[in-house]
C-alpha cells in the first residue's frame, strides 16, 4: 500500500514540476528577446551619437573657414589703409609746415590708432578664448560620450544581475515547494503509521520494518533538498549584494553624467558669449576705421 501511494505522489510531483519547467523556458526565452531588443537600441543610439558628433565637427569646419575669411577681408582693409596712408603723405609734402588743424587731425588719428589696436589685441584674446572654450567644450563632449557609454554598459550589468536574480527567487520557490510537499508527505505517513502494539505470535512484523524505512528514507530525502536549498539561498543573497552595488555604482555615474552635462552647457552659453564679443569688437574696430579723417600726417606715425 504504502509503495504505490509514493509512486502515485512522485507520479503528482512530476507532472507538478514539468510546466514550472517549461513556463520557466517561457520566461527565459522573453527575456532573452528584450535582451537583444535592448542591445539593438543601443547600438542605434550609438550610431545617432556618432552622426551628431560628424554634424559637430562639420559645423567647427565651417566657422573656422568663416574665421579665415574674416581675417583675409581685415589683411585687405589694412592694405587698403597702407595705400590711403601712402598717399597722404605724399600729399603733406605739399604743404609745409602743416597747420594747427592738421596737426590736431594727426592727434586724434595717431589716439585712434591705438584705439584700433587695442580692439585688434583684445578681438585676438577673443579669439583665443574661442579656442579654449572649444577645447574644453570637445573634452566635455568626450567625457559625457564615455559616461553614457559606461551607464549603458552598467545598466545592462544591471538588467543582468536583475535576471539572476529573479531566476535564483524561482527555484528557490521551486524547491522550498517541493520540500514542503515532501514534509507534508512525510508527516502524512507517519500519521497513518498505527501506534505499536505487539504483534500476535503466528504474525511477522514485516510491515513495520518497511514502514520505518520509508519514513527514514523519506526523511533522508527531505534532509538532501534542505542542503540543495541552502547553496541556493547563499547564491540569492550574493546575487542581492551584486544588485546593491550595481545600483550605486548606477546612481554615483548617474550623478557624474548630470555634472558633465551642466557643465558642457555652461560652456556653450561661455563660447557664445565670447563669439558674441569678438563680433561686437570686429563692429568697434570698423567703426574706428570709418571714422578715422583722411588727413595728411607725419610719416614717422604712419606704422600699421
């Protein structure tokens, strides 16, 4: 009786296990999905990051050629200034010695001048900061690029550690189930076992040896699940630790992404603001020029 009736519950137990199994199959194989869906975004954010950085460094291209051109247009409007000079002076040569009022004039051409040359050295300092802020501006762009890069990487060691997790939980439900079926099995059977009596002299005492040993075999057995659970348990708790740490890890380059990015944006808004100067010096140094009276001087201050 007893032997068919733990067939019979291995049979149950069985036929208990095999869809745990296979839903577990189920949720693995899902996972396993999302798993390559999220590596192909990534790779597609990856992509769009690089084609942002190209459409970066075509628009640096373009300003530094814009720049260049700037500076041949101001080499020909000092020529031009030579040239005007030049004649100037050969016109003064007809005059001698210049009156008060060109005298005068050359004052305020020779204050202007070094006016005009305080704007030239002043729009070269702008331009200089122009190049340090790109510099900086570059290296920020770099270390945000390496940062968001590092995040992914951790988020997906995350995700993983995540699923580790989550399968470890599983089983260890599986096989706290399972023992607990085993228990309760054990418990069912030693109930059933009739109290000890002395058995008449013309009968064997055959059942109740092998009662006995398939209550300690049952017990042996509960005994070897609770040592399978134990390792599993260690496992859960290692897996839980890993989680901690990979979320602060998560959390402290989270933090160094959020710097970075102000900072990158504070720089921008320092470069337009130093472009925004060079251009309102390169306006003042055209209206000096402009204003500056072509009257005819000494020679000995017509030094560019």
């Amino acid at each position: 009786m007893y032997p068919l009736s733990a067939c019979c519950t291995k049979v149950r137990l069985a036929e208990c296990v095999a869809p745990l199994h296979q839903q577990l199959n189920s949720t693995l194989r899902s996972r396993l999905a999302r798993s390559v869906a999220d590596l192909q975004a990534a790779a597609v954010s990856r992509y769009a990051a690089v084609d942002h950085q190209h459409q970066f460094s075509l628009t640096l291209l373009r300003q530094t050629r814009e720049l260049r051109t700037l500076e041949r247009l101001y080499d020909t409007r000092q020529a031009e200034v030579v040239r005007l000079r030049g004649e100037i002076a050969a016109f003064q040569d007809v005059e001698d010695p210049p009156s008060p009022t060109v005298v005068n004039l050359e004052s305020q051409l020779r204050q202007q001048t070094d006016e005009i040359r305080d704007l030239e050295l002043r729009l070269d300092q702008a331009i200089s900061d122009r190049n340090t802020l790109q510099d900086q501006n570059d290296h920020l762009a770099e270390e945000v690029r390496l940062a968001g890069a590092e995040i992914e990487q951790l988020q997906d060691d995350h995700n993983d550690l995540d699923r580790a997790r989550e399968n470890a939980e599983h089983e260890l439900q599986l096989s706290e189930a399972s023992l607990a079926r085993v228990q309760a099995s054990l418990v069912q059977a030693e109930n059933q076992i009739p109290p000890p009596a002395i058995p008449p002299a013309n009968v064997v005492a055959t059942d109740v040896d092998r009662l006995t040993r398939e209550r300690d075999e049952a017990r042996t057995a509960a005994t070897d699940a609770e040592g399978q659970i134990a390792p599993l348990r260690r496992e859960l708790r290692a897996f839980q630790d890993m989680h901690r740490s990979a979320q602060t890890d998560l959390n402290c380059h989270r933090y160094t992404h959020a710097a970075a990015t102000s900072d990158l944006i504070q720089t921008v808004k320092d470069r337009h603001a130093a472009r925004a100067d060079a251009n309102r010096y390169r306006d003042d140094s055209s209206d000096l020029r402009k204003s500056a009276p072509p009257v005819p001087h000494d020679p000995s201050v017509l030094i560019c």
